[in-house]
C-alpha cells in the first residue's frame, strides 16, 4: 500500500511547533511527505466566534479536547491578539521542509478567513488570496508553488475557476477517492485534485467508540476498509505535530514496519497526469461523520 501524507499548516504555533517535530520523525523513517503553509495571518482567534455560528462547533470542541490542543493565545489571535503571518515569520523553517526533500505548496493564504467567508467572497477578494499567497511562498522559497491546499476543504464553483488561472500542477482541495478533474453544478475544471482518502484525526475522536487509546487502530481499519492502493491522509501541525504528536508516531512506525510504502502528492500527480487516466467527478459540499461544517467532497 502507498500512503501520502498532507501536512496542513493551519496557526502560527503549529508551525512553530509541529514543523520540527515532524521533520525530525520523517527524517529518522526516511520518509517524504507533502507539506502546506498559509503564508499570511494567523486569525485562529476568530475561529471563536464559529462557536455561536455553526450548530455542532462547541460540542467538537470539547468531544476533541480542542481547548487543549489550540493554546489560549492561538485563540486569541486575531481578536484580541495581533494575527502574525505564518509562514512567512518561518522562512528557515519553510525552506528545511524542502531542504529535506520534501514537498511545500500554499494552504490558501489567510486561513480563517478563506474558511468562514469563502462562499460569500468576490471573485476579486478570492483572486487575491491566491495572488497573495503566492507572491508571500515565492518570497521565501524563490519560485512559484507547484501545489494549493485549500483551507478546511472549502471550495466554490468561483475558487475551482480562479484556481485554473494560475497554473497549479495540482490542487488537493477536496475529499475522495482517487485523482479527479472537478465538475461543479456541470462546469468543469481543469486543475487536477488529488483528495484525501481518510478521515482526519479530529473527525474521527468525535465518532463513537473512538478514543485516544484506540484511535491508530481504528484508523488502520478504515485503511484497509477503503481498499485503496493509494491513501492520502491528512494531518495537521496543532494535532498531530504537538499535542498528539506521540498517537501518531506510534502509528507511522508501525506501519513503516508493516512495509507501507511513503509516496509525496506531487508523485501521485506525476503518475496520474502521465497515465492521463484522471476522470472527471462532480465536487460537492457536504457533511462528513465527525466535522462541524461541510466540506468538498468527490462524489
Ligand atoms: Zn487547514
């Protein structure tokens, strides 16, 4: 089996934090992973107000222990706290993930706002997140990036059609299978996505019967439930690059020993894009088990 590893970047601390903390893991298993930063503020704060905005919210907060991954000053950024930039406070940090042979793309730009506004936004206003996004990766890394993560899975008809504008090799905005060509409402697009395959972390503490002690072997049966030869799983720097970094290491050692094969998503792009064997699939935004707010999935 091949596993891909999407990184997500989504605060400040996380990748402070969760960044060296992986590197240091895929450095000792040999393994290459996928990583994607938002260049631009960290307003995690305002994710505070979400609480008295999405039914669900406040519930997942305390089923996954939020309170204790997110540090109190992560929730106060952007609010009561300045929004430092990401990424771009880290340019050493950006520039060893691809000094150690892995892979950078862009998680959108400005995180909070991409994921709690994205629906209502202007095409001009999206636009803008994409140039600034990639003008921020190319000041630090010197080139454009190859690779769009969008935050929390959010996508519209307009950001899938802003997207192709750019050129991207790939983009892993969406949830799914296999690769895929997105159709929205019949339109279709021609960035490639490359979606993640499992459930996350997060969503998964939230499913009855799962819990902390349990949680690596449950995630390994939904592996091998989905009997794909190809997953793509998503991590995250505040969860399990900190406070659940040790669940996880557990888990990637064990399958390193099982002889799970570790492949970046820009591989995964290469062998699709030259075996041109990616189908077009309608997106939508729906709800997953386990998540507060729906999310693109390939259907
Ligand atoms: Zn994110």
């Amino acid at each position: 089996m091949h596993l891909a590893l999407k990184v997500d970047v989504d605060t400040y601390d996380g990748m402070q934090d969760g960044i060296p903390n992986f590197l240091k893991l895929f450095k000792e298993l040999g393994i290459r992973a996928s990583f994607y930063v938002p260049f631009g503020p960290d307003a995690s704060g305002r994710a505070v107000f979400r609480v008295f905005r999405k039914k669900g919210f406040l519930k997942k907060m305390f089923r996954t222990n939020a309170l204790k991954l997110y540090s109190l000053k992560t929730m106060l950024r952007g609010t009561l706290l300045p929004a430092p930039m990401i990424g771009s406070s880290f340019p050493q940090l950006a520039q060893d993930i691809e000094r150690e042979g892995h892979e950078i793309g862009i998680h959108g730009y400005h995180h909070v706002e991409w994921q709690d506004h994205l629906p209502g936004m202007s095409e001009e206003k999206i636009r803008r997140h994409y140039e600034l996004g990639i003008s921020a990766f190319e000041k630090v890394m010197g080139k454009k990036p190859k690779a769009f993560a969008a935050p929390a899975w959010m996508i519209t008809s307009a950001s899938l059609g802003i997207q192709d504008s750019f050129g991207f090799k790939y983009a892993s905005d969406t949830r799914g299978k296999h690769p895929f060509y997105p159709v929205v409402g019949g339109k279709q697009f021609k960035t490639l996505q490359i979606p993640s395959t499992l459930p996350t972390m997060d969503e998964m503490l939230a499913w009855d019967g799962v819990n902390i002690e349990n949680f690596n072997a449950q995630l390994t049966l939904q592996m091998k439930a989905l009997s794909l030869s190809t997953h793509v799983h998503s991590i995250h720097t505040e969860v399990e690059g900190t406070a659940l970094f040790p669940v996880f290491s557990a888990w990637i050692r064990d399958l390193k020993r099982d002889g799970v094969e570790f492949v970046t998503l820009n591989e995964i792009a290469d062998e699709t894009l030259k075996n041109k064997n990616a189908p077009q699939t309608e997106v939508r935004m729906s709800n997953l088990p386990g998540r507060a707010g729906p999310v693109a999935v390939q259907i």
